[in-house]
C-alpha cells in the first residue's frame, strides 16, 4: 500500500482564499483584522516563523504588527507592550513567540494577553474552555489537524488514537479535540513503556515529539492515518540540513493509509488557522459592536 498524502499546502490555499473574502468583507464595515506578533531574542528557527506568520496575514489582507525585542530586554517592556496591544481596539490578536528566553516567566507571559485576544489559545482560561468542550480559541497546530482529518473524510467516531508528546501546545490540546469526536485517545510520552506497542494499535498516530524519524513504518498499523506534527533539521547524511519529520516517510508511507509530509504538511496549517482565530476575534469585536 502506498499512502495518500494529505497536503497541507493545498489545504492551506483553500481555506486561506476563503479567509482572504471574510476579511475583505470585514473590511467593507471598516475593521481590518489585525495580528500583533512579539518576538525575544534571534532564534533563527523563530525569527522564521514570525515572518512566515506576519507574510500570511498581510497576503490574506489582514495588518500585522511586528515587535521584536533583545535576547536580553527587560520582562517588564514586554509586559507593559502587551498591555498597550490588550488595550488596543484596533489589534484583533495577540502572540509572543515561543520559546521564551529564561529570564522570563512564560507562563505570566501568556496570562497576561487578553484571553479575547489570545489567537494561539494559550492563556488559561481558553485552556478550560477548551476542556469543557466550549473553545474560544482552538490552538492553531491541533486545528489545523483536525481540518486535514475532515479533508481527508477520515473516520473519528469510536477511532483509536495514540498522541505521542504531551506538551501543552499540541499534544494536550490534541487529545482534547480527538476526544470530544469520540475517539479514544491514548498519550505517549517519554517515560511511555513499548512505545511501539501503542502505535502499532492506533488508526489514527499523531506524532509531536521533535525527535527526527523516530516512528517508523513497522511501527505503524496498516492503513492507519499518519499525522506528523514534528519539525526538525537532518543532522547528518546527504540530507543534512533539510526538514523532516518524526516519522520515517519513506518506510511509514508504504504501510499507512494517509500521510502528512513534511514540509508541506502540519506547518503550513498551522499559520492558517492563527489566521483564521485572528479573523474571528475581529468577526467577534464586529458582532459585540452591532449589539
Ligand atoms: P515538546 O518538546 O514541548 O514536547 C515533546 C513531547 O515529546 C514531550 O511530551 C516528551 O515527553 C515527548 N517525548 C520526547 N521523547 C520521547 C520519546 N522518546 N518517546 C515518546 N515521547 C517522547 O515539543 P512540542 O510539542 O512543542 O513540539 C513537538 C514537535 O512538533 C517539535 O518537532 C516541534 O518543532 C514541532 N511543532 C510543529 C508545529 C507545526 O506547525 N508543524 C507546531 C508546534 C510544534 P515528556 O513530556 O515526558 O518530556
């Protein structure tokens, strides 16, 4: 069998030109979306992602604004820059790049944003929210996965489903949306006993753990969906350098029954759907106007 792949820069195209009409229509009642992005520091992988993110609004016709700080700048410039972007009706969603560095405390970092504003759907109260099964805001890399699983048509209701990673960007919140369509959800993680044995049941295996290649194709039940959520560099060999994933694609593609490739998969929809939580939050500020 060789896998279908299930492409995330098509996908991305689709839903950006109908995010481009939604935001030209809000646009027509005087409110232009617009994404506030904070960086810290010269991580080059970051520093990459924020352009990717600032490029996408503007080609969706959204502002974006760009703030960008030393590695070493005083916690209190960027809280006190967060509260001018809380207070601002004009900015629709707010960001700080991840990793933070160590001198700040990420966490207040995030609690600090306006939850209304909170587009990547980490401050605590979105968090609950999501748990009850009430999202204001679905994190944008579990988002974008659960699109590729409804473009795909596959299955949900009653499918098994192993996450491995657990962080409280993807994994968590994964879990989370797989379980409130009736999966039954299963999360590896480090300390996981036969990992292996985990995958092998799932028909559903999201992969999010930042480890090159470690799933590979006999790991992986026949037919099974893949989703590869990781993104890291070849250390070595004639690919050195180049993107790949946590699965092995070569190996994983001849077994499963659909793929994400990477690149061109996860990544690109994630950028997407910060897009789309960007747009509702100005839709949002719309509606409260009206009332
Ligand atoms: P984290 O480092 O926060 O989490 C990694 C998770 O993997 C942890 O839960 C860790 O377990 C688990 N893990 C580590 N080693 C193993 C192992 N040997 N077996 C099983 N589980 C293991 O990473 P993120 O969730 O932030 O990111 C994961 C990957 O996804 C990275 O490659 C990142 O670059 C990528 N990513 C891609 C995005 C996209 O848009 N495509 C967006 C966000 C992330 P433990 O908790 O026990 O330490």
């Amino acid at each position: 069998m060789t896998a279908r792949i299930i492409d995330g820069n098509a996908l991305s195209a689709e839903i950006r030109s109908q995010l481009a009409e939604r935001a030209a229509a809000l646009k027509t009642q005087g409110i232009t979306p617009c994404l506030a992005v904070i960086l810290v520091g010269e991580d080059p992988a970051s520093a990459v992602y924020v352009r990717n993110k600032v490029a996408a609004c503007e080609k969706a016709g959204m502002r974006s604004l760009r703030d960008v700080y030393a590695i070493d700048v005083d916690p209190a410039l960027v809280f006190a820059r967060i509260a001018e972007l809380n207070a601002d009706p004009s900015v629709h969603g707010i960001l700080v790049q991840l990793p933070l560095p160590k001198h700040f405390d990420s966490e207040a970092v995030l609690e600090s944003i306006s939850p209304e504003k909170d587009v990547d759907g980490f401050h605590a109260e979105n968090v609950g929210a999501l748990m009850q099964g009430n999202p204001r805001f679905i994190p944008c890399t579990p988002y974008g996965v659960m699109k590729m699983l409804e473009s795909a048509k596959v299955p949900l209701k009653g499918a098994e489903v192993v996450i491995v990673g657990r962080s409280n960007i993807v994994g968590k919140p994964m879990a989370m949306l797989l379980l409130a369509k009736s999966c039954t959800v299963t999360i590896c993680h480090s300390q996981s006993k036969d990992l292996a044995f985990h995958t092998r049941r799932a028909d559903i295996l999201v992969a999010a753990v930042g480890r090159a290649k470690m799933i590979s194709g006999d790991m992986i039940k026949p037919g099974a969906t893949v989703i590869d959520v990781g993104i890291n560099r070849m250390a070595d060999g004639p690919n050195a350098g180049k993107l790949c994933g946590d699965v092995d694609f070569e190996s994983a593609r001849e077994v499963a029954g659909f793929i994400t490739p990477v690149p061109g998969g996860v990544g690109p929809m994630t950028i997407t759907m910060l897009l789309a939580n960007t747009l509702e939050a100005a839709e949002r500020t719309q509606a409260r106007g009206k009332k």
